[in-house]
C-alpha cells in the first residue's frame, strides 16, 4: 500500500499569457492501490494538475514521476501507457464508430496485435458489464454508459493507474453511482490506483485520501471525515459540502451529541435512531 | 432525426454481397463505372442490364430501396434524356413541332444514356446499402495504401472520415437542441421569404459551429491521452478479408468486360 507511484514535487504551471500561476508549488504523493480524490472548485488548479499527469502540460517548475518515469517529452508515451485518463464529456471521448472499435482506440495506437486486441477489448467490457453493447453505435448509449467504454478504453490497456477528470459531473445521479461502482469494484478487484478529479464532495466521501486544491495551492490533505469536519472552511473555498455532513453540523449546532460529522447518510440515520438507546 | 438521411443508410442481412470485402466491392465499382461506357447498342445495354440485376438479386436489397435511391437524381436523368433528344440530330426524322424536330438517333442515344445513368446509380447506391460506412473507410484506406509513398496522409484521411461519420447522429442531436432553444426565444425557421429563412438558419450554425469546435478540441486531447501519435506503428483492429468470393467477383467482371468488348459495335 506504501509503493509510491506518482510523487510531484515543487510543481508549479503558468499558463501563456496568463499572469498568476495555474499551479503553485505542489507536492504531492499518490501511493499504488489507493483512491485518491483531489478537490477544489473551478480554477483551483485542479484540471491543470489533471493534464500535467498525462503529460498534456508540463511542468514551468518542479517535477513530476510518474510509475518510475520522470514527465518530459521524451517518456511522456510510457506514462500514457501507465495513466489511463478518463474526461469529462462522454461524447468528446469516444472516438470509434462502435463501443467495440472505441475501446479498440488505444490499442490500435499502442500496436496491440490482432489476437491479443480481440482478448483485451473483451475483457475489458466484461469488467465493466457492457459486452452486451458490443456493436453499438454511441448515439444509443446513456452519457453513464459512454463512460463505461471510456473505463474500458482505458483498462485495456492495463495501467497502473486511472485518472478520472470530472468524469461524473456530466451524468444525472442513476449514471454517476454506475460509473462510481465501475471504478470501486477496478479499485477493489483489480488493485488499479485511482486518482479523482472533482469538485463533487459526495464523490470525494468515497476516496480513502482527499487532497483540496485553492488558487493553485495545496490547501490541506487528509481522510474524509478529516477534512469534512472542516465545513465552514469548505463552503468559503467554494465546495458543497454533503447533505449529510451539513445534518450533522445542524444537529450539533441545535445541542444534540453526535460522535462524529457523519459524511454518509446511512450513517447518521443510523446514529440518530439509536442516540437515545441506553444500553 | 437520422431516419430522413439516405446517405450511407446500410441495410444489414448475410447475402453474398454482404459478405464481400469492402476493397473488392470498390474495385468493382471503380471498373464497372469505366466498362459501363464500353456499351454502345442494344446488346451490351442489356447484357450490363442483365448483370446489374444479378447483383441486385444477389444482394437481397429490396428493389424498393434503389427505386428510393433513385428519386433525387431522376430530374437529372430526365433532362439528359431530353436534351439528347432534342439537339441529337442524327438517323430519320421522327416529327417536328415548329423549330423542334426529333430524329430517330436521338431518342435511342437519349434512352442509352439515361439507362447508363440508372445503372450507374443502382450499383453504386448498392454499395452502401450492402457496406457498413466504416467497412468502406477501411476499404478506401486499404486500398489508397500505396499512396502513401507519395506522402499522400491515407491514414489522416480515413481517420477523418470514420470519425466524421461518428459524429453525423451527435451533431444532428445537437441541430434538433439548438433549433428548440432558438424557438424557444422567438426564432422562426418555417416561414418568411427565401431571404428570411436563410437568415434564421445564422442563429442555428454559429453556436453549432462553437461547438463543434470545441468537441474537437477535446477529442483531440482525448486521443491523445490515449497514446494517439500518427498511424505509423499502430495496427488495426477491423482486418479485412479477401476470400475466393472477391476473387470470383473481380473474374466474373472481366468476363463481362471481354464479352462487352466483343459484342459492342
């Protein structure tokens, strides 16, 4: 669990033309098999760093290692090989004319061969429970099952690690929980590393580590529950903190006793019934 | 909204023309269109009449999907044949109305010309009802291969194509978006003169123009996130077959041919 597989350090990034730093002096390690969410509302930095771990940016300052590779030009297709990445608009990623020919896209670009493309393009919609979409054309498919194929487009290529860009934050609530259970079965089964860009705390409560980017710094780093208990300091960074987290704060506020800040609503639910059991 | 577009509409079904290679049915296609001016009387128009209609048969298509096909071009075909008619002037005088006159060699030149023309537009329209467009891409992109020698980006341009093709339903959707959000504020696309309605189609093409270049954009960053770099060192996922049919196809043309060019006059 303590293989390091990314570690970025004194990063920062300014974009052309631009003034004030997109990133400034990031350091950061992302250990093998976890699930990482990094948090921050629009502008935080936090697509930047998105595109600087799939070498789409490189660094102004610092640098960044990426599965025991160093990010330049020369090694930036060996880390793509490493990091799958999946974006955010399930149709601006889908680029063949079949789920099958789509998740087929990166292997034909890593020189896969035939017998071996036909095994891994299987496999990986099997992973993802979409072998019975196999011929259909992207039209057809709901945005949560578009980024399933995207999930298999990057499996198939079996990296190390996955980066998810905001890629829930286009879907309605029944396709967000499809592709989340996607991922967390990868995580859970498969040991993938997952990396979670996003400005969904809801999505982040089911990280084992947040990290919250502001104005381009690394603001703080810590469980869940950690960095929930920070409510008011969320809400002033621009970040919805969950409804069951806001709950609890209410309750606490009206004098009840609860244990903890609850990030799950089962949880509280399940506090809250037997807060007055004496036993 | 995809229901209305003939272009490339497949019709799936397992017949021999189905199954063939997409490479052999363009060969075809690029030779049947040359021998198709090798007919010049009455025999080779029907021998090519004959032989389309073998194929049609064998593709299981239902004629009513070519005769489909062919609405568009028919005022096209009409006025060949008119124009042939009326300013042939070779063999006898059939009648004359006022300046008009019609002679006998005109109106048989006219009829084998529009029938070259529904030939023409029968086989070719079978191509793409009996080929998936990607199998033809693949077949384009196979057979200008060679081409690439000369620094003709083959490659580029197939990939272009197919993801073109992709993305005909998911802009159309997109057409049907914006077109309700403009009536919604007011825009009116079904009434007014010529000059009206192609001004309202402006607030219809610009946001779909923004988009588009912005979905490109990010396709772009997505291939490339995914290891695209160019067509050198990638292999293919579609492979293409020439099997014994194809084969039998490309023989079963130049019998054709060779019996054109014997029995022509």
């Amino acid at each position: 669990m303590n293989t390091i597989v990314i570690s970025i350090k004194g990063v920062s990034y300014q974009y052309p033309e631009q003034e004030s730093l997109a990133l400034n002096n990031v350091s950061l390690d992302v250990y093998k098999g976890e699930w990482l969410a990094i948090v921050g509302h629009n502008g935080s930095g936090k697509s930047t760093l998105a595109k600087m771990l799939n070498g789409l940016h490189y660094p102004s300052k610092g640098t960044v290692m990426i599965g025991g590779y160093a990010l330049n030009e020369e090694n930036v297709w060996s880390i793509r090989e490493k990091l799958g990445m999946v974006f955010q608009n399930p149709d601006n990623q889908f680029v063949g004319t079949t789920v099958q020919d789509d998740v087929a896209f990166g292997l034909e670009n890593n020189g896969v061969e035939h017998g071996v493309m036909q095994e891994r393009v299987f496999a990986s919609l099997e992973k993802v429970g979409m072998t019975a979409f196999l011929n259909q054309e992207p039209h057809h498919l709901s945005g949560g099952q578009k980024q399933r194929v995207a999930i298999a487009g990057v499996i198939a290529l079996r990296p190390d690690i996955i980066l998810l860009d905001e890629a829930t934050s286009m879907l309605d609530p029944l396709g967000r929980e499809e592709v989340m259970n996607t991922v967390r079965e990868l995580n859970e089964k498969e040991g993938l590393t997952v990396i979670s860009i996003t400005h969904d705390l809801e999505e982040a409560a089911k990280a084992d580590r947040v990290i919250v980017l502001n104005e381009g710094r690394l603001y703080t780093e810590g469980t869940p529950q950690s960095i929930f208990q920070l409510d008011r300091e969320l809400l002033n960074l621009g970040l919805g903190v969950p409804f069951a987290v806001q709950m609890s704060q209410l309750l606490a506020d009206a004098g009840l006793q609860l244990s903890q800040r609850h990030f799950n609503e089962e949880e509280l639910v399940s506090e809250l019934w037997t807060l007055n059991f004496k036993m | 909204m995809m229901e209305k577009i003939i272009f490339g509409r497949y019709l799936p079904s397992d017949s021999v023309v189905h199954q063939m290679d997409p490479r052999a049915k363009l060969l075809f296609i690029f030779i049947f269109v040359g021998i198709v001016f090798l007919a010049n009387n009455v025999v080779t128009y029907a021998l090519l009449g004959a032989f389309t209609f073998l194929i049609v048969f064998l593709s299981k298509v239902k004629l009513r999907f070519l005769i489909g096909g062919l609405k568009p071009v028919l005022l096209l075909v009409l006025f060949t044949f008119f124009l042939h008619v009326f300013f042939t002037k070779e063999g006898d005088v059939l009648t004359q109305f006022g300046f008009l006159t019609i002679y006998k060699g005109g109106v048989i030149k006219g009829i084998f010309i529009s029938l070259r023309f529904l030939l023409l537009i029968f086989v070719t329209s079978l191509l793409t009802l009996t080929t998936p467009p990607i199998s033809v891409t693949d077949g384009i992109e196979s057979l200008f291969g060679p081409l690439k020698k000369i620094k003709v980006p083959v490659h580029e341009l197939a990939l272009m194509m197919s993801i073109s093709l992709r993305f005909i339903p998911t802009l159309l959707d997109e057409t049907d978006k914006i077109m309700k959000a403009q009536m919604a504020r007011g825009a009116d696309f079904s009434s007014g003169s010529i000059s009206d309605r192609v001004k309202a189609i402006i607030p219809l093409l610009i946001p779909l123009f923004v988009s588009a270049f912005k979905r490109a954009e990010e396709l772009a960053v997505a291939m490339e996130a995914r290891g695209y770099k160019g067509g050198e060192g990638r292999t293919k996922y579609r492979i293409l077959r020439w099997s014994m049919r194809d084969t039998m196809a490309m023989l079963f043309l130049v019998v054709l041919s060779a019996a054109l060019f014997i029995l022509r006059s």
